[in-house]
C-alpha cells in the first residue's frame, strides 16, 4: 500500500494547486473510478515519455512504479469490496 499511497500523496499535492479536495482513505468507489482515471493517462505512452524527453529507462521505472500502484489498488478493492477495473495501458 506504500505506493499507492505515494501516488494518491502526489496527486494531492497536485491537485491542491486547483483547489480540489483530497482523496483520502477509506477509498470510495468514486475515489478508486479517479484514480483509474489518472492510472490510465498516466500510462498512456505520451505520458509515460513526457513526450519523448526522457529515456526509455526512465519510462520504465515510471511504468513500474504505476503497475505497482494498479496492483496496490487492486488489492485494495478486492479487500474492500470495490470495484477495479484495470487500465488499458497496463
């Protein structure tokens, strides 16, 4: 859960700039729809290569780091009895 948590911290952080609420844990189903919502951008092959400004190893370590989230997230919603729809990306 540590890096699910990570992500939901980043986005957060994120989105306080444009004064949206926190997503906060118990996750909703609301919450987890959000959160497979930005998974799936994020792991569009754009945003995965910043629109090719990075390196394939580092769009690997990101790659990792989101499949990592998705499988947090989905433990999370079989154990809480939510619904996990995985990304297409993924």
């Amino acid at each position: 859960m540590r890096t699910l948590q990570k992500f939901i911290d980043d986005n957060n952080r994120w989105m306080a700039i444009f004064g949206k609420p926190a997503k906060t844990f118990p996750l909703t189903q609301s919450t987890v729809d959000d959160i497979l919502q930005s998974l799936d951008s994020a792991l569009s092959p754009e945003s995965l290569y910043c629109d090719g400004e990075i390196s394939t190893a580092e769009a690997n370590r990101k790659y990792r780091f989101y499949a990592t989230v998705c499988r947090e997230l989905e433990a999370y919603c079989a154990k809480n009895g939510l619904t996990y729809v995985e990304p297409m990306e993924l």
